[in-house]
C-alpha cells in the first residue's frame, strides 16, 4: 500500500477539477481495523462483486456532481 500511496501523489497532480478529476478512494476497501480483507479481494489485488461495490458507491458521489 506504501507504494499506491506514493503512486497517489504523483497521479493527483494531473488532476485539474476541471477535465480531471483525482478521488483517492483506497480507504473505501480497508477495514475498520485498517487490513485488506480477502473478502473483497481475494487475491489482495483483484477486487470481486463485493470489493466492486464498495467501488461503485466510492465514486457515486463523484459521478452525480459530474452529471454522469
């Protein structure tokens, strides 16, 4: 996770608010207790139906303000 963070900061500087946008979602998969649960990613890297929805409602509030 150390490494998508740093990644995270690089990636949030070409965001404009304008024509691109950054959400930096990567809590919306962790537990209470900060892990990973393999319950949402089995493999800890490929998200299943859970691990989508979790996704899905992450960046719903992001989509409506946008109209989409």
């Amino acid at each position: 996770r150390q490494n998508n963070v740093a990644l995270n900061q690089i990636i949030r500087r070409f965001a404009d608010g304008k024509n691109v946008h950054y959400m930096d979602i990567g809590d919306a998969f962790l537990e209470d207790d900060n892990t990973l649960s393999r319950d949402i990613m089995p493999d800890l890297l490929h998200l299943n139906e859970e691990g989508y929805q979790r996704w899905a409602e992450a960046i719903e509030p992001k989509l409506k303000e946008l109209g989409i």
